[in-house]
C-alpha cells in the first residue's frame, strides 16, 4: 500500500516536473550533456555490480545468479561502450535519441541488480551474499539519483526499479526484519526523489541562468557594435565583421572597401535641424543596404561618413559599385516635404592589391577618400601608391613647417595695392615665403594647404599677422597693411585676441590692418565667424572679400558683413577666358562698389592694357606684376621712399 502511495506521488511529481519545465531545448540538452560527462563513474559502478554479481553467484552456488550476472555483463559492458561511443557535443546525435538510449542501459542495468539482489533473498544465498547485494543495489540506487539528478526521470526510474525487487521480496519473505527492510525501502524513494529534485532545481536554474546571462551578454554584444541612428554596424561592428572575413579569405579572393563621405551634409544639420539629419543618415543607410552585395558589412562610421565591406569579383565590379552608390545617394530624399539633395564622395581600397590587413586597407581608403574631396567632391577615387607618398610629403612639410616657425625660417613678402587714379601705393598685402634650407623656395600652394589639413595654419597665421604688423609700423600712416586669414584661423578659439595682441605688440593703429577673407568662409554660416569680424570691426580693423566671384557668391554675404574693400579675381583680369563677359562682371561688380563706396580691386594685372580696361570698368585700386611683385620689407620701404620722393610712380597707368 505504501510503495503504491510513494508510486503515485512519484508520478505525479514527474507529470508536473513535464509540464512546468519551460527549459530550452540547449539547457536540456546541457543537462542530458551531464549523464555523458563521466563515462569513468560508469565503467567502476558497472565492474562493481559484474563482481558483486559473480561474487554472489560464486559462493551461492545458484545457476540462476550466475546467468544473470552475465546477462548483467553484458548490459553493463554495453553501456559503457555506448557511453563512450556517443558524443553529446556531436550535432548529429539529438537530445531524444541520447536519452532513450541511456534509459535503455540505465533502467536494463538497474532492474537486473535489483533483481539479483531480491533473487538472493529469496533463494537463501547466505547473509554474507545479501548483504553484499542489499549493499550494492541500495547504494547503486543512491548514488545513481545524484549522478543523474540533471534528468529526475532517468536518476528515480533507475532508483525505483533497483530497490522494486528488493521491496517485492522483503514482502514475499514477510518476517520482521525484511517487513521493515520494505518499508525503509519504501521510504527511500521519495526521500531520494525530493533530494533528487533539489539538484535539478539548483542544476537547472544554474544553468538557466547563465543561458540569461549568454543572452544579455549576447545582446550588449550586439548594441555595443551597432549604431543607434542607422542601425548598421559601428566601428566596433565593423572591425569585428573586418577580422572574421579576413580569417576567412581565399587566397585568391578579393575584398574591397568603400568609405563614404556625404557632400556638405553639415548644411542640412544647420539649416534643417539634427533630427531631419539623422532622418537622412537612416535613409542612406537604407539605400546603402540595399545596393550592398549581400554578404557585405554596411556600417556607419561616424558623423556622415560610411563605409562598405565586401568581397568582390575584380576591380571592375568595384567600378560599378561605386557608381550605384552614387547613384542611390544623389536620388532625392523627400523629408516632411523638403527636397534633398546629397552627394557623395568614395574612396576605394582593394584587397590584396592595396593592403593585406585591416589597417591598411583602412588607411589606404581614407587617403582616396582624401583625393575624391579634393578633386571635386561628388566621385570616386582608387588608392594608388602615389597617394602615400603625398602624404609622406604632407606630413615632412608639415614638420618642417612647425620647426621653421619656431627657428624663424619663414619672411614676409609685400605686393603693393595701387590706387588707379593716382598711381600711388594704398597697401601692401602680406604673402608668407619659405626659403628652406636644403630644399631651396618652396611655393606657397605647397605648404599653406598641408597648413590647413594639419591646423599649423592658426599658428601660422598669427605669426603673419603679427610680422605684417611689425613692419606696417614703419610706414607712413596712410598706407595699410592686408593680411589674408584662413577659414580654420578665424574659427580657432582666440582668434580675435591673436589679432589685437598682434597690433598692439606692433603699436599699429587697427584702422591701418585689414583682414582679406575668401567667400568659403561663410559656407558654414559659423556663429564664431560673425563674432570675430563684429569684435575687431568694433576696434576698427577693415575687412576685404578676397577672390571675388570664384566661390560660392552672395550679395548677402556684402549686406551682411563690414567689407570696406572687394578683390575681383585674377582670372576675370588676366585669365584664359577673359572677354566681353568677364569685362561686363567686372563692369556690374565696380558699380555695385560705388553705389556701396567700397573699393574695388583688380587683381592679377600684368599689362598696361589690362590697366586701363579695368580703371575704365571701375575699379579703384589695382595689383599684379605690372605695379611689382612682392618684395621683402626693405625693398617695400624703398618703394615708398621713392613714391615720396617722386611724388608717384612714373608708370604709365594707361
């Protein structure tokens, strides 16, 4: 009655335990994992039983022991060897097959040592013998609900039929002592039964807990390499997807890496809001996704730079790539009714041809991505070895520049500005000159872009400004001095103070310096911009629009800042398409000077013809190699001496 009871709790327990078990089918697996994990436990419990079993058979003298200890033998030995034959780790072997095949053994080897045990009760084997059995069974019974407790079916089924027998025989015999064995037996199942699902419980939170952390950790995995806005990879993304390809390749395989810079995409931020921004970084995500081959990594770089990773058949196909890019990016977005258009810049670096490793690939790419901004913007660009060794030359110039400000190797030449009326000097632009050491004069369009790239400008620039101060100082008071400012100068903190310690070291009246600034200067509409021309305006320093017409032109740009002076570029003077054109804007802008009474001169004249057409067109001041070319600051003071003393240049000025 009371194993009866004990049988019903127990399958009860087991039907809850099937239902409630919400475990995924890895942590099952990881479970059934730990009945493979000691296949050496296996092989001492299976020898243990085959002796005790002979052991028994043996002294007993009983046919019947002796068959079943072979029968046990053989069971056992093939457990073993299944244990050792199959893999949990092998994909091949399901979690079902590894469990029926390991009941199979375990409740055959069970039922059988449980057997022999209440066959030597019943046959009188001699107390000897069953205790020995009694022993074995009862302890194999136990030992087995811990070993096996990550599968309570198997640990209790095995459990139960061991000590079934022995229960079943103690009845049989019926006097006192094997009653209350029974009754022991009878209370050792569900006592190891409640023991048994005390481990599970602990093995299968454990386990279900760490398949919680994997996840998370998992999922932190994957935020930390994507990007928020786009949800393409990041850098972490992408250095990550980087390194499993190139572990990965084939020899002869080729990869290509395209990173892409979006054309004046800060406009958009500025103008439209950053949130109509990301709007459009998501949409080109979108549409880089698509275009991309697709077992390609599209990440976002950062800012409004891209870059794409893939494999690729050959140079050629990256050629078309590119140009599908492009053509997905300069389709018109259409954003809370806003037309949009954005173009692109790409640089291309190829793998083997290019680089063998990430970091140089990367590298290699950035530089054409470098040449494609630099050559227009809006296109491609291919790495070529040509590009590193420009760079090594950017990066020995820009050293060399950084030392010769320091070591004083750099002067300050002066180009006079002319009045056209009169003929006499009313300034003198400041223009840098490096005569270098070893390498002899090195022009200014070599070095003042490697200036800008690498910031040496802002120092640059202050130095300038202060020697063309110095020397402005000693001369006559009427003549001024101008001093062209680059975009990233005016934009550094400080830049106002530079300035204004520059005209006071030099004791220079501030209404004689004036700052010549180009119109790319305001593309960015730059509130540090407006501040720096309203702060030195205020103490008097003039300003001039340089290069006048060659950029991105507005009238607002004259309306909205203090120029006093305009400079109408060279090429509508002296260049290949000077004609009846350029002659009628040089005619409309020395007219808008007058109405406005600023100056307005003419650069690059080289002819007394040329004198004359743009003095007749307008203009008011004059300069170019027909007046002089620029001359350090002895010769510049000589030039003034002698319009003193001649009262004017004898020049003809047409």
């Amino acid at each position: 009655m009371t194993l009866g009871v004990s049988k019903l709790k127990i399958g009860k327990v087991f039907a809850r335990y099937r239902r409630t078990d919400a475990l995924s089918e890895r942590v099952r697996r990881t479970l059934v994992r730990t009945l493979y994990t000691q296949p050496t436990s296996l092989a001492i419990g299976a020898i243990n039983g085959i002796v005790s079993s002979a052991i028994a058979a043996y002294v007993s003298g009983e046919p019947s022991l002796l068959y079943a200890c072979v029968i046990l033998s053989v069971i056992a030995v093939a457990r073993v060897i299944a244990a050792l034959g199959l893999s949990p780790d092998d994909e091949g072997n399901t979690t079902r097959q590894l469990e029926v095949i390991y009941e199979i053994g375990a409740f055959s080897y069970a039922f059988l040592i449980g057997t022999i045990s209440a066959m030597t009760l019943v046959l009188d084997a001699g107390a000897p013998v069953e205790v020995l059995m009694i022993a074995n069974a009862t302890c194999y019974g136990v030992g087995i609900c811990a070993r096996n407790a990550g599968r309570p079916a198997i640990a209790l089924g095995q459990l139960t039929l061991v000590v079934a027998p022995i229960f079943v025989a103690s009845l049989y015999i019926g006097t006192l002592p094997f009653i209350f064995l029974a009754v022991n037996i009878a209370l050792l199942v569900p006592a190891m039964a409640s023991i048994t699902f005390n481990v599970f419980k602990v093995l299968r939170d454990s386990i279900g807990s760490a398949e919680t952390s994997g996840r998370l950790a998992e999922k932190m995995r994957n935020l930390a390499r994507t990007d928020v806005v786009t949800g393409l990879a990041n850098r972490a993304g992408l250095n990550h997807d980087m390194v499993e390809k190139l572990m990965g390749i084939d020899d002869d395989q080729m990869l290509a890496l395209f990173w892409m810079d979006l054309d004046r995409f800060k406009e958009v931020n500025d103008l439209l809001g950053h949130p109509v921004g990301d709007r459009v970084l998501t949409e080109v995500a979108k549409r880089l996704s698509e275009v991309s081959p697709s077992n390609a990594t599209v990440s976002r770089f950062g800012g409004d730079e891209f870059i794409i990773f893939c494999e690729v058949e050959d140079r050629k196909e990256s050629e078309r790539l590119a140009s599908e890019i492009h053509a997905e990016i300069m389709r018109p977005f259409r954003i809370d009714g806003e037309r949009l258009e954005i173009g692109a810049s790409i640089g291309i670096a190829l793998l083997p041809d290019d680089g063998l490793d990430a970091d140089s690939l990367m590298q290699n790419a950035d530089l054409a991505l470098y040449h494609a901004k630099v050559n227009g913007r809006k296109q491609s660009c291919f790495y070529d070895e040509t590009m590193s060794r420009d760079l090594a030359r950017r990066r020995e110039i820009e050293a060399e520049l950084r030392s010769a400000i320091q070591k004083n190797e750099l002067s300050i030449f002066f180009q006079p500005i002319v009045d056209l009326d009169t003929g006499r000097i009313r300034t003198f632009e400041a223009l840098v000159r490096w005569f270098h050491p070893q390498k002899g004069e090195l022009r200014p369009d070599e070095f003042i872009p490697v200036a800008e790239e690498t910031g040496v400008i802002v120092t640059l620039g202050n130095w300038i400004t202060a020697q063309a101060a110095k020397a402005a100082a000693q001369w006559p008071e009427d003549v001024t001095i101008a001093v062209n400012l680059s975009p990233l100068q005016i934009k550094a903190p400080g830049a106002a103070l530079g300035v204004k310690n520059a005209l006071r070291e030099a004791g220079l009246d501030p209404s004689r310096l004036e700052l010549e600034v180009t119109e790319s200067l305001f593309l960015d509409d730059n509130y540090a911009t407006e501040q720096f021309i309203e702060e030195l305006s205020e103490i008097g320093v003039r300003f001039a629009l340089d290069d006048f017409g060659t950029g991105y032109s507005s009238l607002g740009y004259i309306q909205k800042y203090p120029f006093k002076k305009i400079k109408v570029d060279r090429s509508f003077v002296s260049g290949p398409d000077v004609g009846k054109k350029t002659d009628a804007i040089i005619h409309a802008v020395a007219e808008l000077g007058s109405k406005l009474e600023m100056d307005i001169v003419a650069e690059g004249l080289e002819t007394v013809e040329q004198v004359r057409i743009v003095r007749e067109a307008g203009c008011t001041l004059g300069q170019g190699y027909y007046f002089s070319r620029a001359v350090p600051d002895y010769l510049a003071l000589m030039l003034l001496a002698q319009e003193n003393e001649t009262d004017g240049p004898k020049r003809a000025l047409g």
